[in-house]
C-alpha cells in the first residue's frame, strides 16, 4: 500500500480534468445553471424567504394592503424586538403580522406527509419564533427535531 501512495503521489496532476477541493467538492466556477453564482444555501434561504412574503399575504385580512409594496423583515428573537418594533425603524412602520416558519428539505414520497410547520405571532410578541440570523448558513438544508423556526415581520407603509 505505501508504494502504491508513494507512486500516487509522484504522478502529478491530470491535464483537461476538473480536480475536486480539500472537501472533495468540484469547484462552484466549474458548475453551470447559475450555480457558479449561487450555492445550494442561497437557493435554500431565497425559496425561504419567498415562503415567507406568501405567509405574509396570507397572514393579513388585507392581503397586504396600502400604496406601495409590502416588505417582510427577518426577526432575530435573540435582539427581544417585537415585529412592531422592527416595522417602525423602517418606512414600512405598520406591522400586519409576525410569521414563523420552515419546511422540510427534499420531496415528500406519501400523501400526508408533514412538509413543513408554522406559527402565527402577534406583531408585539418578541419571546417566540426563530432566528435566521443566529444560524448557520447549511441550517437551510436540515430539518432537526425540533424545527428550527425562522421568524419573519409583515409590514407595509
């Protein structure tokens, strides 16, 4: 076996090969369909952060009302501020909702399947929900017991 490594090791690198990195990945420049720009984690916290704008245009009688767009917030429960209190330090000041969710990674195989789960907060209540901010970027592709809930704020002009 040590030959073998000793002969490996002198062989040299393969000309017109794509050569994996220390983690045994394939280099993101290499990949194509837009995942040289953006990594599985990116795409995992965008669909998220999309969950999150529909949860909030659900969550609202109004469906989200007012004279321009209605934005959602990332709320970090660690910081103790409510979702009114996010909505007023912006120019989107009136809170309609706070929203804490997450969903399963991969596809579901049976027809009630739990995919996913979520709380509706009241926009004063800073004790409950989860924090995106506080967790680590691969966090998007678990689904541990318990859920890690990402909390988000509903707030328009």
């Amino acid at each position: 076996m040590a030959a073998l490594k000793a002969q490996l090791a002198t062989a040299g690198k393969p000309s017109g090969f794509a050569m994996l990195d220390s983690n045994g990945r394939l280099s993101q420049s290499l990949l194509v369909a837009g995942y040289d720009k953006y990594s599985l984690y990116d795409l995992g916290w965008q669909s998220l952060h999309m969950a999150a704008a529909a949860a909030c245009r659900g969550s609202t009688s109004s469906g989200g009302s007012g004279c321009c767009n209605n934005v959602v917030l990332v709320r970090n429960t660690a910081d103790k501020e409510t979702c009114s209190q996010l909505c007023a330090k912006t120019q989107y000041k009136n809170c309609d909702a706070e929203v804490s969710i997450h969903g399963k990674t991969g596809k579901a195989t049976k027809n009630g399947e739990e995919t996913g789960a979520f709380y509706n907060y009241q926009c004063g209540h800073a004790a409950n929900g989860g924090s995106e901010v506080s967790r680590s970027v691969s966090d998007i592709t678990r689904f541990p017991d318990p859920y890690p809930y990402y909390s988000f704020c509903c707030c328009r002009k």
